[in-house]
C-alpha cells in the first residue's frame, strides 16, 4: 500500500487533535503556546502534502508554508515576550489566575 | 518501499512527541518532546520532496523557537510546578476527538485530484523563482517582512525593563 494524499492529511488531523487538546486543556500558558506551535505544523504538513499530490508543479503550497512559518516565529516572540511580561508583573503564568480583565 | 517506512516512523514519531507534549507534566521534558516533533516534522518535509522547506524547518523551529520556548521556560522557573489540565479536560479531549472524526470523515470521503505529476527536483530555485518572478507573491513577501520586524521591535518593548 504505497503512500498517498490521504496518509498525510491524516497525520495532520491527528497533530491538529492533537495541539487543540493541548491548547484548551492546559493551564500553563508555556504549555499552550507550544500547542499552538503543534497546531502550526500540522496546517503545513498538509499544506506541503496538498503542493506535493494536487499541484506538483506549481509548489504554492510550499510558499503559503513558508508564510506560515513566518507567522509562527512571529507569534512565538511576541506570544514569549507577554508571558515574561505577566510573569514579571504577576509572578504566575498559570492562565486561570491571570485574571486582572476578568470581571 | 523506502518512502513508506519513512513516512510511517517519522508519522509514530510525530504523534508520540506530541503526545509527549501535552501529558507530560514537566514543561523542560515537555519542550524537548516538541523540538523531536520539529525534527521528525523536517522529515516528513523530505519524503515530500520539499528540501527547502525542510532545511527551513531545522534553522527557524529546531533552532530559533525552540531556543525561544526553552529561554521563556528558564525565565518564568515554573518548572517544578509543571503543566496541570484544567477542569475543561474531558470536554476539550472529546471536543478534540469529534474535530479529528468529523476532519477524517471529510478526507476520505472527498475524492482529491491527485496529479501524477514527479515533484520538481531541487525546490529552491523553483520557490524563489515563484516569489521572486513575475506574477509571484514579492507584495506578501515584503509584508511578511514589516511584520517580523514589528514583532521584533514589539517583542523588544514588552520585556523590556521599565
């Protein structure tokens, strides 16, 4: 059974599952921003499957991955910047107690 | 033959290192398990034949948000106290659940038009000459690199001492 479009997308259902458990059923913000991080993946390993199998030629796919990345070192800095900044002010980076706007 | 038991170690090793991430309750052990899941990521980018995008994926995810995600986790020294689940635990693992079923479902039973094209070869002239070439995408490009510098500079600023 030779390895086709579907393989691959399925592994990314599975780490997109996978990265949206982590992100809501976590308390560390750490711990939720590195499941964005999983979540980021899997989009470009589905991205690079669907250049690969659909549009060999063309590689669009590859360049929105690389979009993708750029986004996600993006979001990494600025997303590690505010937690060192809560953490700083607030001494916790435990999201249920980061509650200041929580009315 | 070779592709296949390729892609279904680096596929075992995906899933097991994320897994790995949002159990375990040591967040330095943790962010390790993710840098294997980067790693095995890159692999996965090889057996589609995309070897830019592999060598992109080591130099920005193994070695710069990695080094990131490991620099915060030092800085904030909640480590001991590791990464507990909140009381949403069963509703977010069937919320994730139903998501893989329902995105499975649509997958299989959508009939792709798969081209029996071969990949182009080496990739990164190809890519470069798709962003760089005429009717490419040079206006997102340039966009993409306003936005990195604005994250820098607002990175910068946030931790930054008063």
């Amino acid at each position: 059974m030779s390895i086709g479009l579907e393989h691959y997308l399925i592994l990314s259902a599975v780490l997109f599952s996978i990265g949206l458990y982590g992100a809501l059923a976590k308390r560390n913000i750490i711990i939720i921003l590195m499941s964005i991080e999983l979540m980021l993946n899997a989009v470009n390993i589905a991205m690079v499957a669907f250049s690969r199998f659909v549009t060999p030629a063309l590689l669009t796919g590859q360049v929105f991955a690389i979009f993708v990345i750029v986004v996600a070192a993006a979001e990494a800095a600025v997303g590690l910047a505010i937690i060192i900044a809560v953490y700083r002010n607030r001494e916790t980076i435990e999201s249920s107690k980061i509650d200041l706007m929580k009315w | 033959m070779g592709l296949e038991i390729a892609f279904w170690i680096l596929a075992a090793i995906i899933v097991a290192a994320a897994i790995t991430v949002v159990v375990l309750r040591n967040v330095f052990r943790a962010a390790l398990a993710l840098i294997l899941c980067f790693l095995a990521v890159a692999g996965i980018y090889i057996t589609l034949s995309a070897d830019f995008l592999a060598a992109v994926q080591i130099l920005i995810y193994v070695g710069g948000i990695s080094v990131l995600i490991i620099l915060a986790i030092m800085l904030t020294r909640d480590v001991q106290q590791g990464s507990p689940s909140n009381r949403l635990r069963v509703p977010a693992f069937l919320i994730a659940l139903v998501f893989f079923g329902i995105m499975t479902y649509a997958l299989i039973n959508t009939v792709w038009p798969v081209s029996s094209a071969p990949p182009v070869a080496p990739t990164t002239a190809a890519i470069a000459s798709r962003l760089f070439g005429e009717g490419g995408y040079i206006l997102p490009l340039e966009i993409a690199g306003v936005l990195l510098l604005a994250a820098i500079l607002g990175a910068i600023v946030l931790v930054r001492e008063k």
